[in-house]
C-alpha cells in the first residue's frame, strides 16, 4: 500500500488507505510551516496512480476510505 513519507491526515483517516496524487504543497509561502519546503509541488503521473490503485486493490485489506 503507498504511504506518504510526509503525509499530514487527520486522525479519523488513520484507517484510510493513502494514495499520493500530489506532492509539495501548492501554496508553499507560509512564513510559520515548514512542511514539504523542499519539495516543489507536482501532480502524480496518471499512469502511477492507476498502479497503486490495482496494488490497493490487490492488497485485500478492508479499509472504509482512499485519502487522496
């Protein structure tokens, strides 16, 4: 299953699968937040997203969400 090296969820999604579809954040000028300042931001390739979702599927674990 794909997991965040940085990902920042709520937790009532702990149980959620994650799937990466952007990395670095989009805004990037808070003075006060340091996180991902060393990533720019990207959309993940489509092709990519569509592997981790057959390797989520694959994976037979139940989980009650997908956190984009």
């Amino acid at each position: 299953m794909p997991f965040a090296s940085n990902g920042v969820r709520p937790p009532y999604e702990s149980r959620s699968a994650y799937l990466q579809v952007t990395s670095g954040c989009s805004h990037n000028a808070c003075r006060f937040c340091t996180y991902d300042k060393e990533a720019p931001f990207a959309v993940s390739p489509e092709a990519a997203i569509r592997e981790d979702l057959k390797e989520l599927e694959s994976d037979d674990v139940p989980f009650p969400r997908i956190w984009l």
